[in-house]
C-alpha cells in the first residue's frame, strides 16, 4: 500500500515468446477495495451477478485488474461466509455421510450438478475471460435475466421439491447445466440454478437452498484455478488488496446467507429481478454517456 491509502495493483505482461515485460499497475484506493469486497459479499448468493455488478463497478471506477484476477479471488471470502452460516448443517451431512443413503444421494448430487461448470470453465477460461472485458454484454445480461426472474416468479406452479435432500441425481445434474449458462458475465450463477430449479419443480426456498450448496464447490474451484493461473501476477500489494476484499466479503456475505432464504420465502424473487433491470438499464444509460 502506497503511503496514500492507495493499493497498486501490478501485474507484468507477457510477450508472445513468454518473456516478461515491465509492469503494469493498476492503482486502488483502500475505500475502492473495501466497496468491492462488500458488493461481492452482498450480491454473490443473490441472483443479481455478483461478477456483473464488480465488472461495471469496476469499470466506472477506472479498476481493471488483469483478467478480473482480483474480482474472482475475494470470492473467497463468500465462500467461507457459507460454510460459515452453514457449519452446524455440513458437519451433520458429514457425519450421516458414511450411512444415509439420503444424504449420500445429496451430496452425489450436488457433485454432480459442479461437474458441467467445471469441465466447461476449465476448457473455455480463456474465452470466459475475454467476455468480461464487455460492460455493455453484462448490462444486456442482467435486463434479459431480469425479465426472465420476473416471468418464472409469476409462473402458477406446484412445486415437487421441497427439500434439497430430496432432489434426484437426474434434477440436479440439470440445475448444473443451468449453472453453465453463468459463464456468461451478468448472467448470475445463483440466478441460473434457482430458475432452473424452479421450472424443474422445486419451491423458491430449496431452490435457493440447492444454489447455496453447489456455491461451494464451484466457488472453490474457480478460486483455486484462478489462483492457479495467475499465481505468478500477484504482488505483495495485490495480496494485501485481496486480503481486505477477502474480509469485507466474508461479513457481508454471512449476513445474507443468514436472511435470504426467509427473504425469499416471503417474498419471492420480484425485488431482485426489478434491481438487475434497473441496474442494466443504468449502467447502458452510463456507457452511452461515460463510456
């Protein structure tokens, strides 16, 4: 950190032949590193696309970390924030593990669902990567996301599922090939594996429920190849940087674990599909304008 407050963020550039070049910097005010951190904690389980709203955040703050390095490795702190809120529930799912064909068929389940993001991450990281260069694709994403939470939400349906422990196999490999359509910045993981759970047959709470479980292993193994692949960028500046975001998105991110699932339950999904169509329509409004 800079003797201003300011964080800079450096990362050297390669030529073709892989020999590297001088530095580029990237600067950060603390309070700019705070505000991303919470934006990420705040809107990771919601179906709003955290990655979205860090991108154009990120944008109009004239932050640019190399390949969104910085805005997928605080993810971590949302991560722990769920295994947080969720501990007492993850240890008795271990502890039934060894025993309970219900909880085994649960936990093969939500494997399962990881699966397709995982193979398609892994394979298309690059081209996933290349998109959230493209503001105007992530404004785009949230409207039509939008519309489409607000037609699912007023869908009259009699759901199947009410308990994510029910769920087969068959629905929750489908939930996770929602999941994929996430790769896609403004899309919302979250929001891809509730409505898709949803127009499977599952209530708005188990949907919300199933999204918080398979949160785990992705969120994991996009942090682990992201820092895999871009270990070799990272200052001590850009790990002090992560470190604060790591922190402010692990306490926003376990209050709204805590309080979403009885949110929704009483209130359904409208608020969130309103708040991506504004935000959307917002951040094109401001690209016409700022650029």
């Amino acid at each position: 950190m800079s003797p201003t407050g300011r964080i800079d963020y450096q990362s050297p550039l390669l030529h073709a032949n892989g020999q590297r070049e001088a530095s580029r910097e990237y600067h950060m005010a603390t309070w700019q590193v705070v505000l991303l951190g919470l934006i990420e904690g705040i809107t990771e389980f919601l179906p709003v696309s955290s990655t979205g709203h860090l991108i154009l955040i990120g944008h109009f703050l004239g932050f640019d970390s190399p390949g969104k390095t910085f805005e997928v490795l605080i993810q971590l702190g949302a991560i722990l924030a769920i295994l947080t809120v969720y501990a007492a529930k993850i240890m008795r799912i271990l502890f039934d593990l060894p025993s309970d064909g219900r909880t085994q068929r649960f936990v093969g389940g939500v494997l399962l669902a990881f699966l397709p993001a995982a193979v398609t991450g892994a394979v298309l990281h690059k081209y996933i990567k290349a998109m959230f260069e493209f503001p105007a694709l992530v404004c785009v994403s949230l409207i039509v996301g939008g519309v489409i939470l607000l037609a699912v939400e007023k869908m009259v349906q009699r759901p199947r599922y009410n308990d994510v422990m029910d769920f087969p196999m068959s629905l929750a490999f489908k939930i996770g090939l929602c999941q994929c359509l996430a790769m896609i910045p403004g899309v919302s993981r979250s929001g891809a594996t509730i409505v898709g759970a949803m127009l499977m047959g599952t209530d708005k709470r188990s949907a919300a429920e199933f999204s918080f479980f398979l949160a785990m292993p992705t969120m994991a193994g996009a942090f682990a190849y992201d820092l895999y692949k871009n270990y070799a960028t990272l200052s001590p500046d850009n790990v002090q940087a992560i470190a604060i975001g790591f922190v402010v998105s692990f306490v926003a991110g376990a209050f709204v674990v805590r309080y979403l699932l009885d949110f929704v339950s009483r209130n359904g999904f409208g608020f969130f599909a309103w708040w991506r169509i504004i935000v959307g329509g917002l951040g094109l409004g401001a690209l016409a304008v700022l650029g």
